[in-house]
C-alpha cells in the first residue's frame, strides 16, 4: 500500500540512480518535473527490464514500456537498486 511518492522519498540523494547508470530490477520513479523533482511529486514507477524496457502499471493493466525516448525518458526522475539495499547484489 504505498504510493511512489513514499518509495521515492526513502531513497537519498546519494543513492539515488541516475538514468545512464540504470539496471535491470531496478526501480525507476518519474515525475513531470523528471530529475528536478522532489519524491513528493513522484507519481509513476515501473522495473527496469533491460535493454531500454520497463514493467509497469498502465489503465491497460501491467505494460511494457520503452524507457529511452519519449514520454517516460522526459519524466524519469531517479532510480533505485533495492538489491543491493538489501544485500542482495
């Protein structure tokens, strides 16, 4: 039960992943003020995939998305590695 914004904002800024350094299971976080956004304004995420694709939650139902051009690459704003916040990678 808890919304992009609150994932977003428990994330730092030094741990905060920027679009060049994405991985796959990474979770990306957008906003229409994409990087110059602040987590309260987040209001979308998906999973990185890989090569240039993402899983998410669209009105379709769970999409894939490209992520390297377009509506979503305007509004990326971060990304996270929960593997790695957990021990994990």
């Amino acid at each position: 039960g808890r919304t992009a914004a609150a994932m977003a904002g428990e994330v730092g800024r030094a741990k905060r992943i920027a679009f060049a350094k994405i991985q796959p299971a990474d979770i990306l976080f957008f906003a229409t003020s994409g990087s110059l956004t602040k987590a309260a304004s987040v209001d979308h995420t998906g999973i990185y995939l890989g090569n240039g694709w993402m899983i998410h939650s669209s009105r379709y139902g769970v999409a894939l998305a490209p992520v390297t051009s377009g509506w979503y690459r305007d509004r990326f704003a971060w990304g996270r590695r929960p593997l790695a916040e957990a021990g994990l990678s």
